[in-house]
C-alpha cells in the first residue's frame, strides 16, 4: 500500500500555495523561468562533479531507496551524494528529480536516520514540490537576475513575491515531514533529525533532551506569533538558510503522529470526505496559457481580487479538477513553444499516464 500525498500534505502548505500564486507577476515570473532555465544543467553539474549513488556504488544508501519510494507511490529518483562540509539534503529538478545529500549530513546524522532524511525528499516529489522549490530557491539566492527581461512591471525579485516564496518553501516543508513520519510509523525519528539538524551532532557524547527541545519550540511560536515585525526579522533572517524552523519542525511532526488522521492514513482506513487536490501543485502555468487559435497574440492576466466573504458566509472554493489530458496538453504546449524539449515531453507524458 502506497499513501496518497493529498491525504497527508499540511494544511498550511496549501494555504500558502495559494497565497504564492496570487501573488502579481507569480505566473510571468514562472514563465520566464522555463524559457531559459533546463533541468539538464542540473544534470551536467551533477555527473560531472558529484558522485552518483546506485547498486554498484555506495549501494547501503541506494538500497534505501526503493522501499521509501514504493510507499510514497513514487519513481526511484536519482541520488548524489556532493562534497559540502553543511548538513544538508535536497531534492531539485522536475520531470526527473533528484536527490543531493552532503558529505557534512554523514558527519552529523547516524546511519539508521539517513531513511528518515531520504523519505522527507521524497515526500517533496510525492507532494509535487520540486519545481516550484527549484524556482524559489534561485530567486532567494538572487540568481534569478537574468530573467528580469523576460517578466513585465519592471522585475521579478519583489519583496512580495519573495516572502510569499519563502513562506510556502517552509510550509511545503512540514507536507515532507509529515511524508518522513508515515514512512517511519512514528514521529521519534524525523524529530531526532530536526534536533541533530539544529545542532546535536554525532560527536557531542551528552545526551540531548527532546523534551526540551519541544518546549523550545513552543517558547518560539509564543514568541513570533502575533508579531508583524517578528515575522518580518524571521524572513530577514532565514530566508537563505536550506532548513530552518528545526525546533517548530519537530513540534508539528511529535503533534501530527497523535491525531486520528495520522493513525487512519497508517491504517489505510483514512477517507477524506472531501479530498483537495494537489494539482494546482503541478500546474505550471494557468494564468499564462495563450488563447487557442491566438498563440502570438498572448497577454498576462492579473489576479483577481475576490470581495470579502461575510462573517457567517463560509468562502467558496474555486478548485480545478485534476486532468492528465489536460496536463498532457500544457505540455505539449511547452513543447511547441521550445520551452521543454522532446525528451522531457515524452518523459512527463510517460508519467502523467503512469506507463
């Protein structure tokens, strides 16, 4: 049995999806970004200077691959493992995303947690993150410079559209984490790894308390919430830092694994009564698709602004259904256009169709 991500993906991730996407200049920005960014120079960076774990090289971390992969209902992605004194792990890509782990991870992470770290990246391709963190990623490293040309209204690194980037990355976090605690049957392991992250490596011989480091945690949000210019220093501050939050991290997940929720999905008796999709996870582009038949004559729509919902008036949903045929044919469109090429085309046709 393999979990659904859209039974399992934070609340908070898709309200902050959505937030991000509402954002003005979002889809031009994304549009600008596939028309010049291809996933092959990943691919370049990677063969050429990291080392490519598989059967026959470093196989004790490969093996621990495709048990992850087949309860997260997912392909087998590639795994590098890159020379970097940091602690780290992430996943990249789109329609073949990888895994990189750091030399450093090794220094600070014992054996039997690297499973843990392992399906929290791949919790990321079951949630369908991976594109959109790839393009996060770059325009919180500001070097995204390039496509400043290609987007209207004078740039793309606004403010706005980088909180809102910043905001979703760390909620599409708790979505992954929450994928880590399902493979582990519990939540004890990816908050060991949120501790030693945040610190406790494998050479201090004292013994961390997780106690305290759930109610460090629970000082912190008492701390930030309700505070705009706290929020504010806290995007200031982490905003180019890979995984922050570890302590708040770690709450959510030791929380999450005690709700029937979690207890349902472990069951495989969990029936949502109405399940959000997580297509708009994967739609690249549905506010920049051309009118049919106009193809040259294309202009950017702005988000509309919904009016206020009253109090007692519960907010309407507006909620596309999923399409494979209509996912096929946004591809295919980036294929006409010279955005993606015929590889990548057929590959993500491949998947759409589950062949």
């Amino acid at each position: 049995m393999s979990y659904n991500a859209e039974h399992y993906v934070h609340p908070s991730d898709k309200a902050a999806l959505k937030t991000l996407r509402a954002i003005p200049g979002f889809h031009q920005f994304v549009k600008a970004f596939m028309k010049i960014w291809s996933e092959r120079q990943f691919r370049i960076t990677n063969m050429s200077s990291s080392i490519r774990i598989n059967e026959k090289q470093l196989p004790e971390y490969y093996d621990m691959l495709p048990p992850i992969c087949e309860k997260l209902g997912i392909d087998i992605p590639e795994l590098y493992l890159s020379l970097d004194v940091n602690p780290n792990a992430y996943t990249s890509g789109d329609t073949k995303p990888f895994i990189v782990m750091t030399s450093g991870l090794f220094e600070t992470i014992p054996m039997d947690l690297v499973p843990t770290i392992l399906a929290h990246e791949c919790g990321h391709i079951a949630c369908h993150h991976v594109l959109y963190h790839t393009i996060g990623s770059i325009l919180l490293d500001r070097t995204s410079v390039a496509l400043a040309s290609f987007v209207p209204y004078g740039g793309i690194a606004s403010m706005p559209l980088e909180i809102a980037f910043f905001y979703w990355m760390r909620c599409s976090e708790l979505s992954a984490d929450r994928a880590a605690v399902l493979y582990d049957g519990q939540a004890n392991k990816m908050s060991e790894v949120c501790l030693r992250l945040a610190g406790y490596d494998k050479d201090i011989s004292n013994i961390a308390s997780q106690e305290e480091f759930m109610k460090q945690a629970e000082e912190y949000r008492e701390m930030i919430r309700g505070s705009a210019w706290d929020k504010t220093l806290e995007f200031l501050t982490l905003k180019n830092r890979t995984h922050p939050l570890m302590a708040v991290r770690a709450l959510e997940c030791e929380a999450w694994a005690k709700t029937e929720q979690f207890e349902k999905i472990i069951n495989g008796t969990y029936d949502q009564e109405e399940t959000e999709t997580i297509a708009e996870l994967t739609e690249l582009h549905d506010d920049i698709e051309e009118t049919k038949g106009k193809k040259n004559k294309a202009k950017f729509e702005m988000p509309k602004i919904k009016k206020k919902q009253k109090a007692d008036q519960a907010p309407e949903e507006d909620v596309k259904p999923y399409s494979i045929p209509d996912e096929i044919r946004k591809y295919k469109e980036l294929l006409d256009d010279g955005i993606i090429t015929e590889e990548e085309f057929a590959e993500k046709k491949k998947q759409l169709l589950s062949l």
